[in-house]
C-alpha cells in the first residue's frame, strides 16, 4: 500500500537512490478490494499479461499485495464479459444480527 509524491525540495536528491522510483518518494497507502479490482480492469483493457500486472500492483501498493494468481482470477472473470467489481449476493443462510432474539 504505497503511493508515490514527487520530491520537491533538492534536500531530498539523496532520497533518489533509495526508491524504486527515481524522484519521487514511497509513501503508505490504503488500499481497498474494489480500488485493486478497478486497477486490474484497466490493465486487463490495456491487454497485459497476468504476471506483469501482480508485478506493477505489487510495486505500486506494496509487496506482496496481490498474486497472479489473484490477478488470473479476475483476468477470467474479465474475460467472460463479468465486469462488475461489487461482490454478488451469495446464497445460503442469512446473518442475523441479534442472536438474542432467535433464543
């Protein structure tokens, strides 16, 4: 979970050789389920390849953020015209939310 700022003061030169970016700083960032999902779309719109994507996203919002095998995932979902982004609605037995009143 990183972003990158660009350095703004010359102070901050010896900065430079320390990042993976150079000129500019890594600063943490959050990042949500539904944002890196975006992030994939449009890599997968751009036609690049699972293992580069994982690579990119990785360097962007930090090690280890996602797998190729997370970004195949999506590629599939992406390929079979599922573009939306939300979790669908799952089947099965409800939450309840006041146990107190099932007793």
């Amino acid at each position: 979970m990183t972003c990158l700022t660009k350095l703004s003061h010359p102070s901050d030169a010896s900065q430079k050789k320390r990042d993976p970016v150079v000129g500019y700083r890594v600063l943490k960032m959050e990042v949500n389920k539904e944002k890196l999902q975006f992030f994939l779309q449009f890599f997968f719109d751009k036609s690049e390849n699972a293992s580069q994507v994982a690579e990119i996203a990785n360097g962007v919002y930090g090690a280890d953020t996602v797998t190729v095998n997370y970004v195949q995932f999506w590629f599939r979902g992406f390929r079979s015209g599922i573009f939306d982004v939300k979790d669908a609605p799952r089947t099965g037995r409800p939450v309840v939310d006041n146990v107190d009143k099932i007793t």
